[in-house]
C-alpha cells in the first residue's frame, strides 16, 4: 500500500509541472496584457496571497486528516454536495484541459505539422496521457520528478541566453496602469497558480499529510519563481508582444536563441520538453479526476473510468472550432471558474465543515 503513496518530492514536481504548463501557453499573456510593466510586481503580490490562502486550505484539510475534498463534502452536505462538488470539478479539469490540448496542438500545428489534421496531434497526446495514467504504482506523479528539473534548466537556459536581447526599463513605470490595475483587478491574476486546484484532493495521496503545508507551500514559491522568469522574458524582449502574437510567447523567446553556428534552432529541443511535460500534465489531470469518478460511482475498474474521461477530453478538445475560440476560453473563462469553484465554493466548504466538526464536538 505504501507503494501507492507519493513522497514530498513528487507532490512539488507535479505541482510545479502544473503551474508551469499553464505558463507556456495562457498565462503570460494574460498577466502581461492585464498589468502590462507592473507584471513582476504583481506576480510577487499574487504570490503572497496564494501563499496566505495555500497556509488556511491546509490548516483546514489538517482538521480531516487523508480526506479529500470529495469526502469533506459528503461529511457537510452528504451525497447531494458530494455529487456537486465532484462533477463540478471533473467537468472542470477535462474541460479546460481540452481547451489547453486544442491550444497547445494548434501551435504545434501551425509551428511543426501545417499537413497533419489537429486531430490526430490531440490523440496522440491522449493516448500518451491514458497510457501514462493507468502505469502502476502511481507513476504518472513519479515522472513529473524527471520532468520537474528539465523545465527548471531550460527555463533558466532560457532566460540567461536571452538576456542579452533584454530592455529592464521596460519595467517602468512599476506600477504599470496604476495601483488599482496592479493591486485590484490584477488580484485576478492568481489563477496563474492553478495548483491551488488540485491541493483539496492531495492528502489521501500523500506518504505525509502532516506536511502538506509545507510541501504546497513549497511548490507555491517555485511555482512564483519560475512564473516571475518566464513573465520576464517576455516583458523585457517583446514590444508589444502580447497584442500582436497568439502563439506560445516563450516560443518567440526560444527562436533568439544562439550560439554560434552550431547551436542554433534549439526551439525543438525546447518544444520537446514540452511536450513531455504536456503529457505528463494530461496524465496527471486523468489520475486526479479518475479518483474523484471512482469516489463517486465505485466503479472500481480503472481501465473503464480512464477510457471514459479520456473521451470527454478528446470531445473537448476537438470542439473549438479555431485557435481563437481557444484562446478566448483560456481567458476569462478560465480565470473566473477557477476563482470561483477552487477558491470560492471549495473554500466555503472546508470552512463549514470545520464549524460543523466543531459544533458536533460541543455537543457530545
């Protein structure tokens, strides 16, 4: 059973593995659209609120010690909010990860394969994250550990080889468009930290929920630190970037890179690394809704639940109909479910539980 566990190590790497993945394609766009020159600034403030709200998520699973959010919800509301809360958040990983799939294939698309159908680009990456998802012994969360360092390297490969090519006025004015662009509407922002999603349904996984804190905590900051890297690179190399391009911004980034005539084109060294992490990522998102599939109907094959939302994410996937649809779901659809459902109805409920634990314990 031990073997089923997953160590601090892993949780960081898969945590990180998912902030990153959202990095590559939507987010950096959209901070850098949103507060423009006080980006950095505001990647810092939005940390240290995803910090402060990562310390009261965990002090509040700490009081359900190896329950998810799914079990939490069935001890406050029984087997109505259990069901609530559980396809809620399913319909919301497969959705949005189709989005990201149809998004990341499009570029790879228009970039690699302007001869091959996006269709049977996004079926290789769900056949891959199926494969990689039913691996025994939770090995879909072990990979990230392999993948974790190369996004670091290249990430910091990355920035100190464009440095060169960098314009650091281009921070100024720091507060951008003004304190409330920065500290008010861009508060919206923290959806960049979309690992905050997945720690409600970490501790029956863990080898130590004692140190969730510490492990989440943890991956928040590198997380806030490669985020600040990747913003960055696009805030100090492009003029105008984010309102004249549409593909990956680190991508453009990637192109500039050279060293003399023999190590040039390294975008598809690069362009590899992300595509395993991609999978790695879309294996994860399996894993994770196919423990909340199986808590909700007992099913207890996983090959049939796995089939199932494998599925539902190629429907979602290959539904937009361009690259724009796409982008504009990434957007503010994105930003505002996560706020809403993660933040907001997620947090409520561990709230309530815990004055529900309370009350009960009065009581007795």
């Amino acid at each position: 059973m031990e073997n089923t566990k997953i160590g601090n190590k892993e949780v960081i790497a898969l945590l990180v593995t998912i902030t990153f993945n959202h990095t590559i394609l939507n987010v950096t766009k959209t901070i850098v659209d949103t507060t423009t020159s006080a980006s950095l600034l505001n990647i810092l403030y939005i940390g240290i609120i995803a910090i402060i709200f990562t310390c009261m998520i965990c002090y509040f699973l700490n009081k359900f010690p190896t329950f998810d959010l799914i079990d939490i919800s069935n001890y406050l509301g029984g087997k109505v909010l259990k069901w609530i809360i559980g396809i809620s958040f399913i319909a919301y990983f497969i959705f949005f990860a189709g989005i990201l799939l149809n998004m990341f294939s499009s570029a790879l698309q228009i970039i690699y394969f302007p001869q091959t159908k996006i269709f049977y680009i996004i079926l290789l990456f769900i056949i891959g994250a199926f494969i990689s998802c039913n691996l025994k012994y939770n090995a879909v969360y072990r990979v990230a550990i392999i993948i974790f360092p190369l996004l670091v390297i290249s990430t910091l490969f990355l920035f100190f080889s464009d440095m060169q090519f960098f314009e650091f006025e281009k921070m100024y004015p720091i507060f951008g468009d003004g304190l409330f662009t920065t500290f008010a509407s861009g508060i919206s922002n923290i959806f960049a930290f979309q690992c905050l999603a997945y720690i409600y349904f970490l501790p029956p996984k863990l080898r130590n929920p004692n140190k969730l804190k510490n492990i989440v905590v943890t991956a928040i900051c590198l997380s806030c630190i490669l985020l600040l890297i990747c913003v960055a690179i696009i805030l100090f190399m492009f003029n105008g970037f984010i309102e004249t391009d549409e593909l990956m911004p680190l991508y453009s980034a990637v192109k500039y890179i050279e060293f003399g005539s023999f190590f040039r084109n390294m975008d598809s060294l690069f362009v590899l690394i992300w595509i395993i992490s991609f999978v790695s990522y879309m294996g994860i998102i399996l894993k994770i809704s196919s423990g909340i599939f199986k808590k909700l109907t007992n099913i207890k094959n996983n090959y049939v639940i796995t089939t199932i939302l494998s599925i539902a994410l190629l429907l979602c996937s290959i539904w937009p109909k361009n690259y724009a649809i796409s982008v504009n779901l990434a957007g503010d659809a994105y930003k505002y479910t996560f706020i809403i459902l993660a933040l907001g109805i997620s947090f409520l409920i561990l709230l309530f539980a815990v004055i529900k634990q309370k009350v009960m314990r009065w009581f007795k």
